[in-house]
C-alpha cells in the first residue's frame, strides 16, 4: 500500500444492507441494581483539529504535498507532478491493538478532469503487505465510494464494494473492522456496504491505521479532509453479569434504542455499534426476561466499541446531588447559606433520607452544621442546609456536599464554585449576543458572552462563562470560555454551539463565576432551530444505466423495458446490452437506405406526475459511410398514436449534429408533420450530450441540450394523453454494420424546479449554493414561497447545494446541510 496506487479494478459488489432499529422496550418498576465500565474499548482518538499532528506520520512518493490542521479537520494534499504519474502521500498511525478504525472523510471534487484523485482509510498489517481501504475516487465521470483490498502492497487492488458515481454524498463517515485475519465489516455513512468472515486477509497484528492521497492529477494541489479519527478494540459493547434470557440495550435521550442484543447463559450480552460515529451519548439498560429493568446508568454515558460494562448487584437506587447556589460570591468573614438536594434518578423514584457532610477543601471556613440530615421535599429529592462562614483570605473556593447513601439509595456528591473577595464584589451585568438568534439544525453558530462591571467604579472582569442550552440537545465547542477584557469596565469571550439535528427553541444562558473583585450574573439568548425538511421528493425514475453489466437475454428476462422495433420485423440485425459505459442498442439497415430501428419502452402510471425526461446520449461515430444513424429520446403520446417529441443526435456521411425535433399524427402507423426545433450544424460537436425534454403534453414544451435551453414554447397544442411513451432509441439506414448508440443516466422528475415553503416574513431571497460557496440560482420569497429554476443544471442532477434563506440586507437566515436536489422537490422550513 505504500507504493504508488496502480489503475484499479472496477469490480462493483454491491452490498448495502439497511439497519433496523428496536423500539424501546417497556420497562417494569424501578432498577434495583447499577451499571459500571470496568474496561475501555477506546485505544486511540484525535479529533484532527488541534493543530498538532504529531501522532501521525507522514510519507509518501510524492514530491508536491501539503498538510496541516484546522477546525475543519487534517487537510492532506498531494499533487503529480505530470498528468498520468501516480503519487501518493499518507499519514500513518502506531501499530496498535486496535480492531476498530473510523474517520471521518470529505473529497471535495465532484470531477477531476486531468486524472484521478483517490484519498482513503486504510488498515495494513504489521509486515505492509495487505490491507484494505475505506476509498473516494473523483475522476473524469464524477466521484464515487469503494471497499478494496490488496495483498501485494498496492500492486493490484480488488474491489468488494463500489457506489454508484457522484450518488453518495462528498463527506462519509469510514469505519472498518477487521482482525487481519477472516472478518473484515466496512460501514459507509453509518450503512453497512461489506460484510464477511471468510476472508482470506493475511494482515499480521499489530494493525495500523492509514490516510493516504493518491492522485496522477498535476493542475492542482488536491486535499482530502479528515475529522474524528478514532480506534477502539472492536465493535461491540460488552455487558457482563447480566440476567441470563434478558436484554441488554443502549439507549437515547429521547428513549430511542440505539443497538440491543441478548443476555446469554454466561450473563453476557454484545451489542454491535460499529455503524456509528462514536462516541454514543446514551445510557445503558439490563432488563430481564419478563421486560422488567433490573439495571441502568443513572446518566449518559459517552460509549466506545470494546467498551465493557459490568451490572452490580448493588440494591442502590441512583442518586445525584447538587448545590445552590452556584457559583457564589461572598466576602472574607461573610456568611452564606447553601443548600444540598439529592435526588432518586431511579424509574420509580423516592426520597433519600440520610446525611449530607461539607467541605470546602481545607480552605479554612466553616459550616454549621458540619453535617445535616435530609428532609423530604417531593416523591424525589430530599435535602438539608447548613450556613458558611467564609475564610479571612479571598479567593476561590469549592464547597462540596457529600450525600452518605442508605439502605435504597446510592452515594453521591455535588459541588458550587465560591469566591470570597475582600469586600463587597463589584455588580455585574452579562448579555449574550446574537440575541435573539437562529440558525439550521446541525449547523453552527458562534455566541458572545459579555460581562459589564455596573457599579460607580467599574473595572473589568476576569474568570470565566459557563454556557448551556438548557438541555436543547446541542453542543458547545467550549462549555466553559475565560473573559478577555474589552473595555474599562467589560470583558467578552465566546463559544461555538452546534445546533440539534431537530427544529427546536433553545435558551441559551451564559453565567459568569464572578471573581475577587466581581459578582456573579448570567445572560441569555433566544434561538430558534429551524430544518429545511423535504416535504415531497421530484425523483420519479432512474437508472443510470451502467452499474450491472448485463446480457441482451438477461435485460428481456429482467423485465424493466419493453425491447422492440421495426429491425424485428425485418430481420434487421441489432442487439442490445449493458456495461459499465452505458445501455448499448446497436441496429444495422436491413438494406441500404432502408430504416431499421430499435427501442427500449418505458411506461408507467406511475410516472404520470412526470414532465421532465432526459437521457445522456452518446454516437457511435462521427461519420457515416453513408446513410444515417441517429439516437434520441422520445417523448410521445399514450394514445397510440405516432406524436413524439425527439432529442438526440444525427450522424451521416458529412458528420454528427444534434436537433430537437416534433412529430405530429392522427394514426397509429406513421408521423405525418415534422418540425424542427433546434439544429446545432457545427463541425466537430461531442458526440455525447445530455437530452433533457420538458412538456405537460399540452403547451409547455421545452429542450435543453447539456446545460442550454435550446427550444421553449408555452403555446403548443400537443393534445397528448397520459401515460406518456418514453423511448431510447436508434435508428439506421446504414447497411454496412451494425452501429450502437449507448444511453445513460435515464431518470424522469416532476419539474424542473425546487420549491421552498413555510419562510418567515425577514426571509426576501432564497439561495441554492455550492460546497465551494458559489450561489447556483436565487429566487425572491413571495408569500413564504420561493421557486428556484434549476433546469439548466439538468444534466448534472442530482445538483449537490445548500438551500439558504437570507434577509432584505444580504445576511443569512438559516441555511441547510448539503442536499442532493432534483428538479420537483418541496422543501418547507420546518420550527
């Protein structure tokens, strides 16, 4: 794997298989027992976004290469130094015990039009022989996933999995388990898209992760991005001294479960969790064989494959203990009351009773009582208080309360951050900005906390924000900021809070600490989660035409057109058949200028919605000997008669030109008028272009060749009756040999049109932009709609952009995850 990657085979297994996820199950009285990690699967994690790269690496052949670290992840570029020549360059890790190996990774090219660009993660053995690969390729045809493996150091490569070009989204999340031996499982995206074990791998352990750019592209520097990398043991989490026959889950927040598995005679239960982007936030649950919850966590944990949970025995109920306030402020010889609450986080909950012990850490103050005893508050939480009198020394001090436990309910402790200052602290006032806010589920967005001395004599403040969402279901990139002065009197720092992947209204609160000199206060702001979610999907056919080679009698025994012509009534010679270029149907004229042709029908009430049809179209040559040739699409009336509309090309004896044309009839034998839309009469044209033909079959009727709109009328008198006919076919009067027209990417959509509904009032124009920030087409919103035209882009649908609703003065609303987009999808802005 370490030699330059030589042309790889285009072997395609296609093995996607869907995950069911288990509803959660109901549960019976309250867990009488707890949960404990007694062993860690995790081996080795680098978020790739400190700036330091020293864990890994870094080699390769090339002699042009980059990398470096960012927010968005380890960047590795690698450049040829001449269009052809193979290089590449790698980041390596230590061999390890790891059997688990995940990133997270982007390739930003939807082409590459001077080569191949084909960064990927890989596992090798200990000897650098065999390995296998987690892949993205970008060429000339687009970009597409694959699963290969070697076992002669990148010398030849087999493919055990490949997608369909540019189909998959450009970021992936790689995971592949392996013990080097017999098992190898690869998950894309969280689908799992390989499975075996008997495989035949010969990689020797100690295993090691690599991420490596291959590329025979010299016009540019081209960078793949990598995020989250992380190797733990395996696959599983482990629950052990469980009730034999019951089950062992983990589960969400929201009581969604997440994997589930078994408990066997042993007590043991293994629950695969290889599909996601770890760690998972969720809890563990044991339940026994009558449903009944006999053991959990009491909070979520972070969980990692390997990980190894043991179910104790312990008859404990849960509990957790906080303290009010917190933080605090007080001065020296001050006193101040705190209050300790112990909750039951049990199912079926009840009070603590017991004592509850101070401490502030040997910092020399006192409590009264030392120790105090619970009181029953609600069916829940119990607690007591006792009274602080503050040390003759300022400064921070931690109080904690410890809670004893009893017969029913477990230990635990809680805390409250205390400043003692020298006098009385300075008022404070914090604000957080943008107030109010809104941003895109899943997106981020960075908030300000402000903190302002208000007293007569201000000074700045120092210390430190806490943020929070008030369980929102976000992420801080720091939960807790340290002020930098801006001013005389305020100080500010910030935080990047990455929204839920759900539309909700957040609080977002900022409490500062306070500090020697300044009281404690907090701040919040408003936001709103809005999703752009899809509401109704355009795509109502397609097949690429090229992804499983078949024979012209497997494709009549399939099924999924109706084959025929005239060449079959005349003894014409023609053929049919796929492969990997596209759907071949090759015809040859009976006699010299005599017409044969031959078509692959397709119909369907299914696709009655349709309006838009479009095929890429490829000639076989780009003259004739004599006679003609031409391929098209064709749109026609499904009342028989011989009314079509046609795109395609035509190749005689003085060369290849493309034309839009209309056939009129009120027979079913023969067209009778012909009209020419469009012609396009230069030499030399490409002999493959995108047809696209758009019609209600009444007056709209439009052509686009490419990404041109080549002919548009909304006043034709078409008179055509649904279903329509759609044809790919050929025709020849050439009686020399058979010549094949080749066909790919057939798909049928409702418009070609994205509409976007349900936008607020300060929403004016609505966006469709690129991953490179490019805008694609706008639209204005008239009452909360916008329609966004993307027929010029039909040639390379699915178009992969974000939908951004932005104000009057140019600022962004809410913007979107990168969605694949077809002409007819409804979009509404949901929260």
């Amino acid at each position: 794997m370490k030699s330059a990657h030589t042309k790889r085979s285009s072997a395609v297994l296609l093995a996607l298989l869907a995950s069911l996820l288990m509803p959660a199950t109901g549960s019976v009285g309250a867990a009488t027992a707890s949960i404990i990690l007694t062993q860690s699967g995790i081996v080795a994690s680098d978020s790739l976004t400190t700036g330091s790269t020293s864990y890994w690496a870094f080699a390769g052949t090339a002699s042009l290469y980059k990398y470096y670290e960012d927010s968005q992840g380890l960047h590795l570029g690698v450049r040829s130094p001449s269009s052809g020549t193979w290089v590449n360059y790698y980041a390596a890790s230590p061999f390890g015990s790891a059997g688990l190996f995940h990133v997270t990774l982007t390739i930003p090219y939807t082409s590459v039009t001077d080569g191949v660009f084909n960064p990927g993660l890989y596992v090798q053995g200990s000897d650098y022989n065999a390995a296998v690969g987690c892949e993205a390729f970008a060429d000339w045809s687009g970009y597409y996933w694959t699963v290969q493996k070697t076992s002669n150091g990148g010398g030849t490569w087999s493919t055990l999995y490949q997608s369909t070009t540019s189909s998959l989204p450009q970021t992936q999340d790689c995971t592949i388990v392996t013990n080097g031996s017999n098992l190898l499982t690869v998950y894309l995206g969280g689908n799992l898209v390989f499975s075996s074990t008997t495989m035949t791998l010969n990689m020797p352990t100690p295993l090691q992760a690599v991420f490596q750019d291959d590329t025979s592209s010299s016009s540019q520097m081209r960078y793949a991005t990598l995020l989250n990398y992380y190797a733990t043991t395996n696959d599983r989490v482990k629950v052990t001294n469980a009730p034999p026959g019951g089950t062992a889950q983990i589960v969400d927040s929201t009581n969604k479960v997440l994997a589930s598995a078994p408990v066997g005679s042993a007590g043991n239960a293994n629950m695969k969790v290889g599909m996601y982007s770890l760690p998972l936030n969720a809890y563990i649950n044991v339940l026994d064989s009558s449903g009944a919850l006999v053991a959990s966590t009491p909070t979520t944990l972070q969980i990692y494959g390997g990980d190894v949970y043991t179910v104790n025995s312990s008859p404990s109920n849960p509990t957790t203990t906080t303290v009010s306030p917190s933080p605090a402020s007080l001065t020296i010889g001050g006193t101040i009351t705190f209050t300790a609450t112990v909750t039951d986080t049990s199912s079926s909950p009840t009070p603590s009773s017991g004592s509850v012990s101070w401490s502030d850490g040997g910092k020399g103050g006192s409590f009264s009582p030392s120790t105090c005893t619970l009181s029953s508050t609600s069916s829940s939480t119990s607690s007591c208080l006792t009274t602080y009198t503050a040390p003759s020394t300022a400064g921070s001090v931690t109080i904690t309360a410890s809670y004893s436990g009893d017969s029913t309910h477990a230990t635990s402790s809680g805390t409250s951050s205390l400043t003692v200052n020298t006098s009385s602290p300075h008022p404070t006032t914090t604000t957080v900005s943008p107030n109010p806010a809104s941003v895109a589920a899943g997106s981020q967005i960075t908030f300000t906390a402000t903190v302002s001395d208000t007293s007569s004599s201000p000074s700045s403040p120092s210390g430190s924000v806490s943020w929070s969402d008030g369980g929102g279901g976000g992420s801080f990139s720091l939960t807790t900021c340290t002020l930098s002065s801006t001013s005389s009197s305020s100080g500010s720092c910030l935080t990047t809070y990455t929204a839920p992947s759900t539309a909700i209204t957040a609080t977002i609160t900022a409490t500062y600490s306070g500090d020697s000199t300044h009281a404690t206060s907090s701040g919040a702001s408003s936001l709103t989660v809005r999703a752009f979610v899809k509401q109704s999907g355009g795509l109502l056919f397609l097949d690429p035409l090229n992804n499983v080679p078949m024979t012209q009698q497997q494709l009549q025994a399939e099924g999924r057109y109706y084959y025929y012509g005239s060449a079959a009534v005349e003894n014409a010679p023609y053929n049919f058949y796929e492969d990997q270029q596209g759907f071949h149907i090759g015809v040859e004229a009976a006699s010299q200028n005599t017409y044969a042709g031959f078509y692959a029908q397709k119909n369907s009430t299914a696709l009655n919605p349709g309006q838009v049809f479009h095929a890429t179209i490829s000639a076989p040559m780009r003259t004739t000997p004599s006679g003609y040739f031409n391929t098209g699409i064709y749109v026609q009336t499904g009342n028989g008669y011989i009314s079509f509309v046609f795109c395609g090309e035509v190749t005689g004896p003085s060369g290849t030109y493309w034309s839009a044309q209309k056939a009129t009839s009120n027979n079913v034998n023969y067209a009778q008028n012909y009209t020419v839309l469009w012609t396009d009469n230069s030499a030399n044209q490409p002999l493959t272009r995108s047809c696209t033909i758009l019609t209600n079959g009444s007056n709209l009727l439009m052509v686009y060749v490419d990404s041109s709109l080549v002919y548009s009328s909304s006043t034709q008198n078409l008179q055509y009756t649904k279903p329509f006919q759609i044809y790919l076919e050929v025709q020849s009067s050439y009686a020399g040999q058979e010549l094949y027209g080749i066909f790919t990417d057939f798909y049928v959509t409702t418009g070609t049109s994205i509409t976007v509904t349900n936008l607020p009032i300060s929403a004016a124009s609505v966006k469709l932009v690129d991953q490179s920030g490019n805008v694609i087409v706008s639209s204005a919103v008239s009452n909360g709609v916008a329609v966004l035209d993307i027929g010029q882009y039909t040639n390379t649908f699915p178009l992969s952009a974000r939908i951004v609703a932005q104000r009057a003065d140019g600022s962004t609303l809410v913007t979107s995850e990168i969605f694949s987009l077809w002409g007819g999808d409804v979009y509404t802005l949901s929260g």
